[in-house]
C-alpha cells in the first residue's frame, strides 16, 4: 500500500485526535443525561476523522475504496447518536424504548453492511473517477440509489435533534439556553458542510469537509462543559417536571382561557373533559364555583375549597398572576393541593385534643374536690392525735407515746401534700392578673410561715435589705409559694445547721433571676435532671419528701413568663433559681 503526503490528512488526524480528547472527558458524565451518547458520538467522529485520512493519504484506488468503507463505520452512527444525545439532554428520553432504539439503528447498521458489500449491489457508488488535489491523487465517488435514502435519513435524524435544540434555547432560562445555543452550533456546522459535499458545492471535486467540521462541534462542547458547566446543570423538561407532580397546575391566560393543564388536575377535578386546553374557564370549571370565584383574582391569593363530588376533596388553593416582561398581566397560574387527609387529621387531633383537655378539667375538679374534702377528716385526725399524745397517754408508757407522735406527723404530712394538690389544681386552672411585686414582703412571709421550722433546725438566713431587692413582675401568693419551698429545701438539705443564702441578680433582657443558696453536699448531675418534675423525691442525707413542691414551682414560674434552674456541684452545695420579667421601665 502506498501513502502520499497530504496536509488535508494531517489535518483530519489532528481533528481524529481532538475528539479523542473531547470522548475521554465525556466518559466521566457518562452516567449523566446525554453523557453517554454524546462521548460515543465523538469516538464515532474520531474513527470517521482518521479513516478520512487514510483514504485521502492512499494512492492506489483499492486502498481508497477500503478506507471509504471504513468510514461507513463511524459516519453512519453521528446521526443516531446525536439524537439520542438531545432527546436524553431534553428530558425526552421516555421515547428511548428499546424498540425505538432498534429501529434508530436500523438503516444505520444496514447501511453498513451494504457499503461493505458494494461491489454485489452498486447501491452505495455506481462509480469511481480519479482525479487531483494539487499533486495528491484523490478519488471522485458517484453514489448510488441507497447512499441518497441513507443520507435522506441522517438528515431527518439530524433536523429532529436540532428541533428539538432550538425548543430548547426557546423555553430555558438564560443558562440552559446558552447551553443549547452552543449545541446547536456544534451541530450545523457539519450538517452544512456534509450538504455542501453531497449536493456538490464543493470548490473541490470529492472533498468531503464534514468530518472538520466535526472539529467545530468538538470546540462547541469543550466551551458548554467549561463555561455553561453542561453536564453539572442538566435541565429539567416541562413534562419531567409539571406532568410528574402531584399537584394540580392549571395556567389561565389573560382572557381566562385555559392554555395548560397537568393530569393532577384532571385527576382532581373529576369534571374536568379529557382535552380542556383552549376552553374559557368558566365553561371548563363552572361545576366547581368555589375555585372559579378565585380565578377573577389579580392579586396572589391562597384559600382551602371543599368539592362535593364523588370522592369528596378538601383542597389548597393557590393563585398567582402571571406577568410578561413588560409588567402588564399575561395570565394566571393555579395549584391545586389535595389536603383531604391533613385536613382529616387535623379534625381528629382536635377532637382528640378537645377530648384530652375535658378529661384534664375533670381530673383537676376531681383532686381538687378530693384534697378539699380530705382536709375536714384530716384536721379531726390531727386534733386528736394531740389529745391522745398529751392527755390520755400515761407518762410511763413510752411506746404509746411514739405511736401518738406517728399519727401526728403522717398528719402533718397527708395536711403538707393535700395543701400543695390544691394549689396545684388552681395553679392548673387559673390566670391571674400579674402586677409588680415587693419581693421583700413575698420572702418575708414565706420566712414567717416556717418560722417553727427554723426555730427547731437552727438555721441561719441572710438575705438583702428591703430596698435592694429588684423589682419584678409576677402573682403575689404565687411567688411566695416557690420562696416557700425553696427555702425549706434548703433547709432540709442545706447542712447541719443549714445556711441559707437568699439574693436576686438583674439580667440582661430585662428578666431578674432569684436564688436561694445552701451549704448543703450539692447534687450530682443525674440528680439534678430529674429535679422540677412531678413525684421526684430529693433523697440527701436521709431526708425524705413527697416529690410534689420543685414541679409546682416550675408550672407556677412557667405560667408566670419565666424559668427554673439549679446549678450544683457534689460538695460544694446548690443555688436553686427562678427567674421573672422586670417591671416596664
């Protein structure tokens, strides 16, 4: 086989490359939508580009002829490849069945074989002309009746896909456009440059310039991937995106004509016929006044409707003007929610709610009206626990006296725990009217009411002056509860004797945080997460209670605007908090 110099070869080598280059950074986006067809199609460029060279490098006619058949290969799947690369890109790709792909390829693979079976047939070349090119000897084909069907074909393919571009560039927003634009440029380049050969407008006798024209498609692809980042933003179709949702999207255009539907709405709105899209709205949905009386809205506007058909439906309606680029009204669009379930739902949490809330006022009204009517017989209780201990127990039965002092005590208690149920019940039920307090006078009482119980511990209480003790906003009889028994646990669990500290500390935000600090072992972290809830008995040094007093603070410092917090450390005692806004200034 013999070979001549020809810059035409070279330069049909170079462009074999060049898309060699282009088909390997494609293979990385294979897996994305148009990736792989379109690294496949310039591999077909690649082999067109370099058996072009080849044949136009040959000097004897039979090596020409070969090189042409070889061409076949890669020129024949440009077409179907570039197809199935827009309609992927596109967002078309539910037409890619496999039948339809089997029939894509059909003429292409036939066409294949016929060039490769030429000299049976004359279907491809009737005949073969030498001619020249400067020195170089080059080869003129006149094609047969199959090459102008083949041909006829790849052009078809070819219009689709650029149809289907330029749809493209037409519907996109401005990113996806330039997307498109460069791909539609890539693609006439060689459609124009293969017409020119074929129809033989070419300066040149039997030189083909299709496959360097390729180069141009190769330059158009490398500036979409790098600058309009091709395949890192694929766009999503129309159909892709509004046909698949599962709300219903109706557009209306200024004279309230319907111009889009999806089937979610069709699904909806059972009424509707199968083909709409052209009809006034009113004619489409006069059975369903509730949604037409929103579609005479300009402003944006949501509401709930409710349609009485077979399959009742509560929906959320969503309307929306749209407007073209002038700013005057172009039409409206209409999205259609289904909200039958959450709808349903949030009757039944209600219902359950309203049901829970009685049961709770019932509950409430019971233990209120317990712990009232329990006091009358606890009170006959404790009186005569102090006749029997010291009137009618003789001085030297010491067991009879301890049993006396028993029943007094468990008394005191049950008195302690019903006492603290009834403020707990009108904690629950009450709002009170909340006014500035004198804090002072609250801590005073609370001080005064045990004042047998410091007495008997011993304790010492250091507190601030009348005057120094901030201002704060809150309910009175409230507010002394919770000094009342942060006071007696800190006296309970404060050391032996206790020493309590009482203070307050203005906070930024305008809240005042009051503290009570003892002296006592402190708690450990585990302890102090279960403090503030209802029947968590403090168990430090041996002291015991009923668990009701630390949750009772909370809900009364809660319904009051505030908070409620300790902070300890084992050994180093505890300051029991709560906090309440500061008066306006």
């Amino acid at each position: 086989m013999t070979w001549q110099y020809s810059s035409y070869s070279v330069i049909l080598i170079l462009n074999a490359g060049v898309a060699l280059l282009i088909a390997g950074m494609l293979w990385r986006w294979r897996k994305t939508p148009g990736g792989l067809p379109l690294a496949l199609l310039m591999l077909a460029v690649a082999e067109w580009s370099f058996t072009v060279a080849m044949e136009a490098a040959s000097v004897e006619i039979p090596a020409k002829i070969l090189w042409s058949k070889a061409q076949y290969l890669g020129a024949n799947c440009v077409a179907p490849l570039f197809l199935w690369f827009v309609l992927e890109y596109t967002q078309q790709g539910k037409w890619l069945t496999r039948r339809n792909l089997i029939l894509l390829w059909l003429i292409p693979a036939v066409t294949i074989v016929i060039a490769a079976t030429n000299e049976w047939h004359r279907l491809i070349w009737r005949d073969f002309i030498p001619g020249f090119i400067g020195d170089d000897t080059t080869l003129v084909y006149v094609h047969g009746t199959w090459f102008w069907l083949e041909m006829a074909y790849a052009y078809l393919l070819l219009l689709c896909g650029a149809f289907l571009l330029v749809r493209a560039i037409v519907r996109s927003p401005e990113l996806y456009r330039r997307q498109a634009i460069a791909l539609l440029i890539g693609a006439v380049a060689p459609f124009v440059a293969s017409m020119v050969y074929v129809f033989g407008f070419s300066p040149v006798p039997g030189l083909d310039l299709t496959p360097v024209a390729f180069m141009v498609t190769g330059l158009a692809l490398s500036w979409a991937i790098v600058r309009f980042q091709l395949f890192d933003l694929v766009p999503i179709a129309r159909d892709t995106l509004i046909e698949n949702m599962n709300d219903g999207i109706l557009v209306l255009d200024d004279r309230s004509r319907i111009v889009d539907i999806n089937p979610a709405a069709q699904r909806l709105l059972s009424g509707i016929e199968s083909s709409p899209i052209g009809q006034p709205a009113q004619a489409v949905l006069g059975a369903y006044p509730d949604i037409m009386a929103h579609c005479q809205d300009v402003a944006e506007t949501q509401a709930e409707v409710f349609l009485k058909q077979k399959v009742p439906l509560c929906l959320d309606l969503r309307l929306s003007p749209l407007y073209d680029r002038h700013g005057q009204l172009s039409g409206r669009l209409l999205i259609l929610r289904d909200i039958t379930a959450r709808k349903a739902a949030q009757e039944e949490l209600q219902q359950r709610n309203l049901e829970l809330q009685q049961r709770n006022e019932e509950l409430d009204a019971f233990a209120h009206t317990v712990a009232h009517d329990l006091q009358q017989p606890l009170g006959i209780i404790m009186g005569y626990s102090y006749l029997l201990n010291d009137e009618l127990t003789p001085p030297n039965d010491p067991e009879r006296a301890e049993w006396t002092r028993t029943i007094h005590g468990v008394a005191l208690t049950m008195g302690e725990i019903i006492k603290e149920l009834l403020l707990l019940a009108q904690v629950r039920k009450s709002d009170v009217q909340v006014e500035r307090l004198d804090m002072a006078v609250a801590v005073s009482e609370a001080i005064l009411l045990l004042a047998d119980t410091i007495k008997d511990s011993g304790a010492e209480i250091t507190m601030p002056e009348a005057e120094a003790w901030p201002a704060a906003v809150g309910y009175a009889p409230w507010v002394m509860q919770v000094w009342l028994n942060y006071i007696s646990n800190a006296m309970k669990y404060g050391g032996h004797p206790p020493r309590v500290e009482l203070g307050a500390t203005v906070q930024p935000g305008r809240t005042v945080r009051f503290w009570a600090r003892d002296k006592g072992p402190g708690l450990s972290p585990e302890a102090q997460a279960q403090l503030f809830t209802p029947f968590t008995r403090l168990s430090v040094s041996g002291e015991k209670g009923h668990g009701l007093g630390l949750s009772i603070v909370k809900r009364i410092v809660d319904k009051l605007g505030g908070e409620v917090g300790v902070e300890s450390e084992p050994g180093q005692g505890s300051v029991f908090y709560f906090t309440l806004p500061a008066p306006p200034e």
